[in-house]
C-alpha cells in the first residue's frame, strides 16, 4: 500500500506549507510583469536627414539637366541649355554617387531614382561603350605602316583647333608624321600661322590643299584641309553658313570617293546662341546632297546635344559615338582643368567606318587634337 503525504494534522487544520515550497512559476511571473513595467525604448530617428535632402536637391538638379538633353532642337539654344547639356555625361557619376548614398543611408526612393537616372544615362550613351561598327583588321595594319598608301580604302584623319593659330605647328606636323595623317582639318587659323605652318614642312607630308577664304565674321579664323592624296573638286566655301567657311574636296579612298569639309559653328555663348543653331543646320543640310561625307572640326556640341544629333539625322553618324571606346573628351586642353567636354567630331556618312580613336594634346592650343582610322566600305 502507498504512503500518502498528509495534507492536515490530526486536528481539521492544514498543514502551513513553508515558503520554499511555493511553485517556482511565481518569480517568473514577477519577471515578467516587472519587464512588462519598464518603459519602452524610444523609436530611433533616422540618420543623415540633412544630408538627405542635400543628396535630393542634386539629384533633382541631374534631372532637371537631364530633361534639357530632351528639349527640342529649335529650343535647344536657349539660355544656359547649351552649356548644361554639355556636362550630362558625368552625371552618371552624380547618379552612382547618390545610389551609393542612398544604399547606405537606406533611403529606398532614393536609389530607386538614381538607379532609374543611371539606366538612362547608360542607355543614352551605349554606342560610346559597345561598338556599332569597328574597322578592320587590315585598316589597322595599313594605317601602322609608315609608307602612306595613297591608292588604298584606309586613311589616318586628324583634326584640330588650333586656337586662333596659336597653336604649336612643329607639333602639327610631328603629329601628321609619327600618326601617318593622311587627312588634316583644322580650324581657327590666322594667316601667319598658315605661313608657320607651311615652313614647318606641312606640305612636304601633305602636298594638297584648301584653305577657306577669309570673310567678315570669321569664327576665330579660317578653316583648311590638307591632304596626301590629290584632291578634286575643292571649294574654299562649301555651303553658307554664319560662322566661318567651310573648305571642302574629293579624295578617293579605294573605289569610293569621300568628300572632306572642316567645319567650326560657332559656340553658344551668350548672345550667339542663334548663330550656334543656325550654323548647325547649315551643316545638316548637307544630307540633301550626294555624296559620301566626312566632316570634321570643332562642332561647339556634345552627342547630348539635340541640335547636334539633329544634324545628324537618320543619315550621318558621330565616329566616337558609334566606335565604343568610351568618350574623347577634347576641351580644353592645356590646361589645370582636364579635358572635360567632346565637342571635336568626326562626323560621316554610313559609307564608311571610323574606328582606333585618340586625342593628342599639341602645344598652345585649347583642344586635343582628334585622331582616327577610317576605312571607305561602299561600293
């Protein structure tokens, strides 16, 4: 038979049962109750408010010179669109800064809109990074050789803006030479520089030549083009246009005859925004003429430029833009202040390709020298 603990003496009164005896949960509950007493901890208040908003004022201001690189081109010249627009590349960086920031300071609508800002400045500027054409092998090994082939489809083409003629014509033509230039534009030249040049030997590696005629109103100076092979057809002023002439001649690369200009509208600074825009568009008349362009110099545009990519059109294309090798920027030059802006182009027509792009810096001049091969593909 068990034993069972007795729950009362021998009288009808329970047993006190001792405090140590008492059910463990009770100090559990005390516990609890005692958690449940204190004060909550306040909310913590989110960080960088300041400098949030700060961060929001730059990206709206991005945005803001993004939407000027949509303004239509009969638009494009006014006020400060032309200079803003000129800078839109390197808000990319802006952008990447801003998601970083944002990532880390978890403000999600933020990184949202700088994710969204960077997308479309990538799609914007894809043909600087993947190739829409390249040129050929053989172009490339034809333009290394220092015995220039007048009689093949490839040519070296160079151009500068020699900076009111100030530029260093040694320097010029040591270029020509060590690159195997066998088309030169340049822009802004005064007549002693032209003489300059021609004592530095220019024509003895480019025996060809055209040089605009000097009209009032020059932009800087005159324009010319130099060439290796012999040229035809050459006009000092190939259509009007507000800033200076535009020199012009045929040349045969191959089988294919390209019709080379130097060009150079003027700059929109204030009070010449309309010339800007109007020497553009003289320019983009040439796509209602038959022939295979090249056209090089210094444009005063960007790629973000409506006015520029309006002068191109469904026909011309920007070399630097469809070669994939990222930007060449070329203003200014010789300088404390990097190359920041491309406003030098080799603009052409589908009929050939432009490729192996570089710039060079030439003494006394305020842009980079624009280099590249060129190889004539039509038939």
């Amino acid at each position: 038979m068990g034993y069972t603990l007795p729950t009362h003496d021998g009288d009808t009164q329970p047993i006190p049962i001792r405090q140590e005896d008492q059910p463990t949960n009770v100090g559990k509950q005390a516990a609890v109750q005692a958690e449940t007493a204190r004060p909550a901890k306040p909310r913590r208040q989110p960080q960088h408010g300041f400098l949030s908003f700060i961060l929001w004022l730059i990206t709206a201001a991005s945005i803001v010179v993004m939407a000027m690189r949509e303004v239509p081109s009969d638009l494009a010249s006014i006020g400060i669109i032309p200079l803003a627009v000129s800078f839109v590349p390197w808000i990319a960086f802006v952008s990447l800064a801003a998601l970083l920031l944002a990532l880390l300071w978890h403000r999600r609508v933020l990184a949202v809109v700088s994710i969204l800002c960077l997308a479309l400045q990538l799609f914007w500027h894809f043909g600087f990074i993947k190739p829409t054409t390249t040129i050929s092998a053989q172009a490339e090994t034809a333009v290394a050789n220092s015995t220039l082939n007048t009689t093949d489809k490839y040519a070296r083409i160079m151009t500068l803006n020699t900076r009111t003629g100030l530029a260093n014509v040694n320097e010029i033509v040591q270029t020509v030479k060590e690159q195997h230039v066998e088309v030169l534009a340049l822009q802004e030249m005064s007549q002693g520089f032209i003489q300059r040049l021609t004592a530095a030997g220019i024509y003895t590696v480019l025996p060809h030549s055209v040089i605009a005629s000097t009209k009032h109103g020059d932009n800087g100076g005159v324009n010319g083009l130099w060439s290796a092979a012999s040229m035809s057809s050459k006009n000092p002023n190939l259509i009007t246009v507000e800033a200076s002439s535009i020199p012009a001649a045929s040349i045969t690369l191959g089988t294919t005859t390209v019709r080379f200009g130097s060009v150079h509208p003027n700059s929109p600074t204030r009070g010449k925004q309309s010339v800007w825009s109007s020497g553009l568009d003289s320019i983009s008349s040439l796509k209602n003429y038959d022939h295979t362009y090249v056209l090089m110099g210094d444009y005063n545009s960007t790629w973000d430029h409506s006015s520029f990519r309006s002068l191109l059109g469904s026909r011309f294309v920007d070399s630097s833009q469809q070669a994939g090798e990222g930007f060449h920027m070329t203003y200014p030059a010789n300088s404390k202040i990097p190359a920041v802006i491309e406003i030098d182009h080799i603009v052409h027509d589908k009929g050939v390709v432009v490729g192996d792009m570089e710039t060079v810096e030439i003494a006394g001049s305020d842009h980079k020298a624009l280099l590249a091969t060129l190889e004539a593909t039509k038939d």
